[in-house]
C-alpha cells in the first residue's frame, strides 16, 4: 500500500506569533473564551494545559467565505489561502497562555487528543489526514492516522500511520514509549459499505520508515493491531476509553440506517488482547425496554468495579438513562432523567469527588451543566447560555479542579467556537 497525496506543509513548520485575543466574558460561575475568524469556521477537539498553565488547542477549520477578501488576513496567510477557496477542513493547532491568550497558530492536520509529557516537555497530538491510496488495481480517498510530536513552541515532527483501508483516529494512550491508537476503521470496504470496527494498533515513534514514494515522510512501523471481531453493520461511535486493571474500556455502537437497530458492545484492551464483556449490549436492551435502537452517551468503567453509563432511545425526547451496575450488569443505581430536547449530544462526567455532570438541554432550550452526587440527586443547574443548536465536545476535568467544555455551531448564518471554564469547588 502506499499513498499517494499528502500536505507537505507541515514540514516546513510554518509558525507565527499572532498578537490575535479570545474574546472573554465572565459571569459568577463561568469564564468564557470565543476563538473566531473572520470567514472561517473553527472546531476545536482537545485542549491540554502544561505545568505553567499554558494550553495547547487542535481541531480543524475552514473557510466558509470563498473570496479571500472576506477572510481573515491572517489565517489566510498562514494556511496559504488566496483567491477563492472551497470547503476543504484543514488542521490547526493553537497554542495560549494560562487565560488563553493565543501565542501562536500553526497549520497541521487535525487534531482529536492531546497528552503532554510534563519531563519533556512535549505534547503527543493524535490527528487524521486525508491521503490518497493505491491497493492493487483500486484507488481511492481514506483518512489515515498521524502522531505529531509539538511543543508549546509549535515545532512539529509528523509520524505516519499507513493502511490500506480508511482508519480514523479517535483516541491515542501511551505505554512507556510506545503509543497505542484507537480507531474506527472500514477494514473490508472493498463493497463500498461504510460498517466500521474498532483497531487497536500499537506504534513507536522510534521505529519508523520511509514511505517509498514520499522519502520526507516517517511512516510508523505496526508492532501491532487488533480489531474488534464482529461484522457489524453501520458507522461506528467510540466512547471516551477508561483506564482500569491494567486495561483500557471502551464501547462501540454501529447504527444500521436500514433497520435502525444498533449493535452495542463493551471491550476491555490489556496485553494486546481484545475481549468483548459478554452480556452489556443485554443489558442496554433490558434497560430499555427491549428497544433495538439504544444510543450510548458516554459510558465509564470505574475502580470499584463499577460500569456507568448514560444511554438513550434513538429518535426520543422522552428520558434519558443513567445506570450505574456491577461487572456482572446487575443494576446498583438507575434513573430516568426527563429530557426537553433529543438527546444525541447530551454528555456525562464523573467528577473526582464521586459527582456527577449531565450536560443536556433545559427548558430555555439552552445547554445546562446538571450536577448531581452519588446518588443521583440534583444539587444544582448551572445555565451555559449556550443556545442548544451548538454542539458541545470535550467535556473534562481541567488542572485546578476545573470544568471545561466546547460548543461549536457551523451553519450558514453563525460560525462560532466557545470554550468554558467553571470551578467545581
């Protein structure tokens, strides 16, 4: 396999500083910071800070304005944008001070999780870019993973991931030195479907080669990869991964678009093994009254041999479900919370002191931050007045016992990214 078409520009670490601010607003509770551009539409996907309080954004962009003369000069300049330009995403990494302040912006790929290595300094990006490949007689467009190794500096180095089918990366953990990347990928896609498993593939950034065709390129040597075993049909959903016996839990969904049913299961990854928990997809079906079409929120596996998860039944305002079971399902907490809107992007947290935050619509049709105990009694709702037709992502605890979470909303007549910030003391 080889690909063919791949940004050379990232190698030419084309870095800046930009003297350009967030736009900050603060209520009693929250701080808000908006990262916009003239004639551009940002997601951003992870934010991690270093031990000084600096942060470094990913995520993608793109021009919603074609002619360059209602774009941002700036941005423009710094992705090589001229003239007219159509709806291609690119990369971004942003790096701020503690206030996020922007520093510096830098084109790259884009961007879905960060870790930052506190020794050296340097921050891991998991990202994708669209490359495109030659498999026997077949060519074809597919994402393909990437590791970028950064500083707070922006100073990049790009390591390669190449396979030869689409293979998204969704999360990145790393063992010592080696680096294990998530994935949805459309292995046997030689039918055009789009049905999606689950890969687990395990990299070392010092055990690389030279892409044949392309000899700037550092491509990753596979020490391994192991994928989920069921033909499953439909796009995958990956929950957020939790870390616990020396293993890695996750949940996958594939929707059938032709039947609306959803195939649910639980993994646990440790010691390059794959193994389904038998009885969860059971479970989720039970906990809906047998309802074939089960989406799963976010899901937790906790070190009190604890499952937690908030599901809901496709296409229903009704309720959404929190669950709290034993490793063997048997419930320990249920409760239905009544919904004023669908609940597709409705989150979850599990908070250090055993809270726990809901993130859904009120009746204002705004996103609240409901945050309830152990028991699943409601302590309090912290209105975001952030306006439901936003998306919200990347819910998480942030250094000094912080809340952070980002809505973006792309249409036609708004193109906005807010982040926010509230103490959880």
């Amino acid at each position: 396999m080889r690909s063919y078409l791949l940004y050379p520009f990232l190698f030419l670490c084309i870095i800046l500083p930009v003297s350009l601010k967030s736009q900050v607003t603060s209520t009693t509770e929250i701080t808000q910071h908006r990262f916009n551009f003239k004639g551009f539409a940002l997601t951003i996907n992870d934010d991690v800070a270093d031990e000084k309080g600096n942060h470094l954004l990913v995520g993608k962009i793109h021009a919603s304005e074609n002619e360059e003369a209602n774009r941002d000069t700036l941005i423009n300049r710094l992705f090589g944008l001229k003239g007219v330009v159509y709806d291609d995403k690119i990369g971004i990494l942003i790096s701020t001070d503690k206030n996020y302040k922007i520093i510096q912006i830098a084109r790259s790929f884009i961007g879905e999780k960060i870790i930052y290595n506190a020794v050296k300094k340097q921050f891991t990006v998991g990202a994708n870019f669209f490359d495109y490949l030659k498999v026997g007689e077949r060519s074809f467009s597919a994402w393909q993973p990437v590791i970028i190794k950064t500083n707070i500096q922006l100073k990049a180095q790009a390591y390669f991931v190449q396979k030869p089918y689409s293979c998204i990366l969704k999360n990145i953990f790393i063992e010592n030195e080696e680096i294990l990347i998530l994935t949805r990928s459309n292995i046997n896609d030689t039918n055009n479907k789009s049905d999606e498993k689950a890969e687990v593939i395990r990299v070392s950034v010092s055990k690389t080669h030279k892409d044949e065709k392309r000899e700037w390129i550092k491509v990753l040597d596979i020490i391994s990869a192991t994928q989920t075993p069921y033909e499953d049909h439909g796009r995958m959903e990956i929950s957020e991964v939790s870390k616990k016996d020396n293993g890695y839990y996750f949940t996958t969904s594939n929707l059938d678009q032709s039947t609306l049913k959803n195939a649910n299961h639980l993994y646990r990854f440790a010691r390059n093994k794959l193994t389904d928990v038998a009885f969860f997809g059971d479970f989720l079906k039970l906990s809906h009254n047998y309802s074939d079409w089960v989406n799963i929120n976010d899901f937790f596996a906790t070190q009190v041999d604890n499952y937690t998860s908030l599901t809901h039944v496709g296409a229903s305002k009704k309720e959404i479900t929190f669950s709290v079971t034993d490793t063997s399902f048997n419930a320990l907490l249920q409760k239905k919370i009544k919904l004023n809107d669908y609940a597709d992007y409705d989150k979850m947290l599990l908070l250090p002191n055993k809270n726990i935050v809901v993130l859904s619509v009120n009746k204002t049709e705004m996103w609240s931050y409901y945050i309830y105990d152990q028991n699943m009694v409601l302590l309090k709702e912290i209105n975001s007045n952030v306006s439901k037709k936003y998306y919200p992502q990347n819910l998480k605890v942030m250094p000094g016992n912080k809340l952070e979470c980002i809505f973006y909303i792309d249409n036609i007549s708004q193109k906005d990214c807010v982040l926010q910030l509230f103490s959880l003391d």
